[in-house]
C-alpha cells in the first residue's frame, strides 16, 4: 500500500517511501573500502574472494583516489543546478496531448472525454489570453534570420520577401529593416514594435508572410544553382584554358624543336653530287605530319631540279625514255639498265653485234632502199616462243614505219613486215605487242646470245627475266646472258 496518495486533474497518483533510504544512502569512504579489502586481521582473509568480491573499489591505490565521494544530497542539488541552466537556456514550449479514448482504439473520439482534459489543461484559458494579447513575439534579428521560434545560424527566414532586407540590409537596426518589410506587405496595423521584439497580433499575418516566402523561394534556389553552376563552370573554364595553354607552349616546343632538328640535319644537302640524298628524315610531331610531307615533296623536286641542272641537253631525250620505262616497268623488273646509255640500234653496233653487224647492215640498207623508212627506233636479237614453248632465235627491227621479223640464222631475212599504223598497242607489262589483224609476231629475247651476236650486257633491261604468259602475240623474255 502507498504510503501517500495525490489527486490530479485526472487521476489519483499513489506515491511509497520503501526503499527511499537504500535508493540515497551515501557511499563509503574510500578508506573504508581499501581498508576491508586488504585487512589482515585474523577473523578476515584477505585471500577471500567473497570480500575482495564485495569491496572491489578497494583495489584502487590511495594515490590514485584521493577525494571523497560526493553525498546523495550533493549529487541531487548538481542535478537540479544542470536542470535549471539547461531550461534557462532554451525557451518552453508546452505540448498538451489529448487522449482520444481510454480504449487505445483507432479511429474511436470520445468527446466527453476530450472536452474533460480540454477543461482540466487550461487550453481554454490560454487561447483567451493570448487573443486578449499579442499571440507571436520574436526579437527583431530572429523575425529576419529565423525559421519561426528556431534559430538558423546561416539562413533566413523573412527577410528574402522585401527588396530592402534581401540579401543584407542596409537599414540603421534590425527594427528599421523589420518596419520596412511589413510596411511593404501593408502589415504595420497588425503588430507592435517594442524594444528588442516585434508583437505581432493575428496569426493570419505570419500566415501572409509565410505565403509570399513559399513563392520565393524556388525563385532564390534557381537564382543559387544558377550562381554555383556558372562558378563550376568558370574553374572548369579556367583549368581547360590552363591545359590548353600548356598544350601550346608543348606543341611550340615540339615544333621548334623539329625545325631546329630539320635545320641541323639539312644544312650539308647543297653539296653536290648527292644533294643530301642520304638524309634521314626525322620522326615529326603527328601535327606537323602534314607539314613534314609537304616539305618531303618539295625536297624532292628541289633535288631533282638540281640533278636535271647538270644532264648534258643532248642526253635529256634519253633521260625522258628512262623515266617513262621506270613509271612502265616499276615493280616488274629488277634491273632494267637505267644505269647505261640506250643505243636503240643494238644490230648495227660492233660492240652489242660483233659477228653479225655487217650483215644486218646490208640488209637495213636493203629495207631502207624498199620501204623508205626514215630511222631505226630499235633492233635487238629476241627469242620465239610458240604454243608449244619451243624457243626460235630471231630479231626484231623496229622503224618509224614497219615492225618487222628477222630470222639471223639467214642473214637477218625479213621474215614478216607489219606497218606500225597497223599496231594497236604496245604492252610494255607482259612485253608483249599486237596488231589489229590478230596476226602476231611472236617472239623473246634470247636466253643465250645467239651463235652469231654477243650482245647487251647484264644491265640492259632486255636482260631481266620476266615470266611469259601463254599468249599468241609477241612476247618479250628477257633473261641474263651471261
């Protein structure tokens, strides 16, 4: 049974003093404690657990603890003193909650009830009295800087809905920048103005203001986004401009150094007779590739250009059919005697015919005198070769008006004349000749000198082998003479 009972608005509160005095009796003295846990006496072991079980602060050397411990009056009073400055700190707010029902149902409003705490908690009363008043009262640096009755250290509350108060004002006080604001939402009639607070009268004004800080505020959101989105977009800004520049300065360097590098290695390229033939390129910069070929190209004609300088002009008709013959035979020959005079009339010489060159030339005396011809534009000992691959010896007499087919083992008998109006083309990549009538004249170069001529030497381009297809017109094979 308790040993009290009190009555509140209620209920009745029954309060028992049991165990009052165990639950705030002091402590022990620590020098009690130290003493029972290392007697020595004869009726007390110190080697009992028990004891050492129940006195375990008595471990503790005396010069670690020192100070006696605080009473249960001592610790009650600091507690109150904490509760006081902690309350003295803040300002109240008192929550009344209403029970709906003694049933703890869902849904279940018991209104007797209801209006029995409403009478008994003084709600009534309270709301009198703060319509008899001012209901809100806020200092003047809270009302601009505060989200109601809660402090922001680094936000606002109403002052972003005047012109003169947004961002900062720049009003004598707080209470000029607070008279300004309501003057201009037309609130002035509503509030008072005291010292340190404004006293606002109808809750209906904080409700104003509130709405015009709804509509605002997606407006000052966008107005910060767009503030930081442009401030991240200038660093980024400027650390792209910071790599592009180093980026320059690097390309610089890399450019003057390939020129100074291209410079270095080209200063010896006027000494004749190579013309820096030998040179080895550097590897340029990928962005001066471009600029590289271009100079690679030019270098090339500069260094032909001074080759040409020094060709006799009577040479200049042989050096422009050797140019034509290498555009012609690139890649299908490997020697085709660009490095020796071309004598075009190779039967005629002692020196290409030895045996038979006096012969030949009787007979081209012979054809001259018949056709008419006016120069000889070629004649060469040549090898036939039929379908069935055997080999004949002839010679081949090119004119500037006939093609004709020679048979040396005969004193060189024209064994077949073709006007050269009658030639369709001349296939200098299979070596090979044909006319329009379909008639050919097939032949090859020999692969031996043939009994009577020593011809040609190993740099002739008549001296390279070649495959020979299976063709029924005039095939040329050259191949090494030995």
């Amino acid at each position: 049974m308790p040993d009290s009972r009190f009555t509140s608005e209620e209920q009745e509160t029954g309060y028992s003093v049991e165990g009052f005095i165990d639950k705030n009796r002091d402590f022990l003295f620590q020098d009690f404690k130290r003493l029972l846990y290392n007697r020595n006496a004869a009726c007390v072991c110190s080697t009992d657990p028990t004891l050492r079980a129940m006195w375990p602060d008595g471990q503790q050397d005396i010069t670690e603890v020192t100070k006696r411990p605080l009473t249960a009056g001592t610790l009650f009073k600091n507690s109150m003193v904490a509760l006081v400055e902690n309350l003295a700190s803040k300002e109240p707010f008192y929550v009344r909650c209403i029970k709906p029902n003694e049933d703890k149902v869902a849904g279940k409003l018991d209104e007797n009830h209801c209006r029995h705490q409403v009478a008994y908690l003084g709600l009534l009363e309270n709301v009198r009295v703060r319509r008899a008043g001012f209901a809100s009262r806020q200092p003047y640096s809270r009302f601009l800087l505060s989200l109601g009755h809660i402090a922001l250290p680094c936000g606002d509350r109403y002052k972003m809905t005047c012109e003169y108060t947004w961002p900062n004002h720049l009003l004598g006080s707080d209470k000029a920048a607070v008279s300004a604001l309501l003057e201009q939402h037309g609130l002035q009639g509503d509030v008072a103005f005291g010292h340190s607070k404004l006293f606002i009268r109808s809750p209906r004004t904080l409700v104003t203001l509130e709405q015009s800080r709804a509509r605002l505020i997606p407006i000052i959101v966008l107005l910060l986004q767009k503030a930081w989105r442009g401030t991240l977009a200038r660093w980024h800004c400027r650390r792209l401009r910071a790599v592009y520049t180093i980026m320059r300065w690097f390309r610089r360097h890399k450019v003057r150094a390939h020129l100074a590098e291209l410079q270095r290695r080209f200063q010896a390229a006027r000494q004749p007779p190579l013309y820096g033939r030998d040179l080895v390129w550097p590897l340029p910069p990928a962005v001066l590739q471009p600029f590289q070929d271009t100079c690679h190209a030019l270098f090339c004609r500069w260094r032909a250009r001074q080759l040409v300088k020094n060709i006799p002009p009577s040479d200049m008709a042989q050096i422009k059919a050797k140019v034509a013959a290498m555009a012609t035979l690139h890649g299908l020959r490997l020697d085709w005697g660009c490095r020796r005079a071309w004598a075009r009339d190779y039967l005629s010489s002692a020196t290409d015919n030895p045996t038979a060159s006096g012969l030949f030339a009787q007979q081209l005396k012979t054809l001259r005198d018949k056709d008419g011809f006016g120069a000889v534009l070629f004649s060469s000992h040549v090898r036939k070769v039929n379908r069935f691959h055997k080999i004949r010896n002839r010679a081949l007499l090119l004119t500037d008006r006939h093609l004709y087919k020679l048979d040396p083992d005969r004193q060189y008998r024209v064994m077949r004349a073709v006007p050269l109006e009658a030639v369709s083309n001349v296939d200098c990549r299979q070596c090979a000749a044909s006319a329009r009538d379909t008639a050919g004249l097939p032949g090859a170069l020999p692969q031996s000198s043939p009994p009577l001529s020593s011809y040609d030497g190993p740099d002739h381009p008549k001296t390279q082998p070649l495959v020979a297809p299976k063709l029924k017109t005039l095939q040329w094979l050259p191949v090494p003479t030995g």
